[in-house]
C-alpha cells in the first residue's frame, strides 16, 4: 500500500520579502569589487531564497566613494560617455574628471552595469544609496536591521 505524498515547491511571493541594510566602505578597495559587491547584495544572490525573478535584495550604503581606488592606467583612460540629445552633443570625460566632479556617479554607473538592464533593475538600483564620505544618513535603518540582540550586547 502506497502513501501518497505530494511535494510542493516553495515559491517567494513579493510579499513576504525581508529586507536588510547593508554598509560597504570603498576606502582603499578596487572599484569593481566594491561594485561588484554591491550588486550581489542589491540582487539578493547572498540569500538562500534568492528568485531571479524578484527584486529581493537589500538596500545597500556605499560609503567613501571619493576613496575608491582603480589600477592601472584607468583614471585616465577610461572615457564616460553622453549624449545632449542635440547634434553634436556627444560629451566625454575621463574617469579623474568625473572623480573630481561626483564620486559617487562613477560607483552608481559601475553597479548599475552590473543589475539586469530593465525595470527590475531600475527597482533594484533604487535600494543604493552612494555617499563620499563616511557620514550617511541611514543608521538608523542599519541599527535596526540588527535586531534587538546587537543592541543589547552594546
């Protein structure tokens, strides 16, 4: 006599998504590993219930982007492009240039290379947040994060 057993898959809905709060320092680290970091935290690759059809991931704070280091020849080879949108309007800088403008565009545009290139990833890039220097306004979403067992070993 057979028992019947039936065996479902679990599926994660939208709903019932935890979301954590995650803090990366750039000081002194390659900037595609600090971005290639970020993106596997903004993805939700590091959870064991991770879905590729989901935007799962947690929100992730990108600290000292002025400090980020890149090798070799590439603050001065490497070009961001863009365009006006009028004739001619094709604009260029070089890695230094934008460095010395925003930082933390050049972290934003190197994550953003890195999440899929449609409206889930539009979603997902809305979770970083890139700040120059160590200061960012989101603590208390990280405290918070840590439960009420890090708080009280403190």
């Amino acid at each position: 006599m057979a028992i019947a057993i039936t065996q479902k898959t679990f599926r994660l809905s939208g709903t019932n998504l935890g979301e954590e709060w995650h803090v990366l320092d750039a000081a002194g680290r390659p900037l595609g590993r600090v971005a290639g970091e970020a993106a596997r935290l903004l993805l939700g690759k590091h959870k064991p219930t991770y879905e590729p059809h989901l935007a799962m991931g947690d929100h992730v704070v990108i600290i000292n982007a002025g400090a980020v280091e890149v090798t070799g020849q590439k603050s001065l080879q490497k070009t961001y492009y863009r365009h006006t949108g009028y004739p001619g309007g094709l604009r260029e800088r070089t890695l230094r240039e934008q460095m010395a403008m925003d930082p933390t565009r050049v972290l934003e545009r190197a994550v953003k290379g890195m999440v899929p290139h449609n409206a889930r990833g539009r979603a997902i890039l809305r979770r970083l947040k890139v700040y120059v220097g160590p200061e960012h306004p989101h603590e208390a979403q990280v405290n918070a994060g840590r439960g009420k067992s890090a708080a009280a070993k403190e």
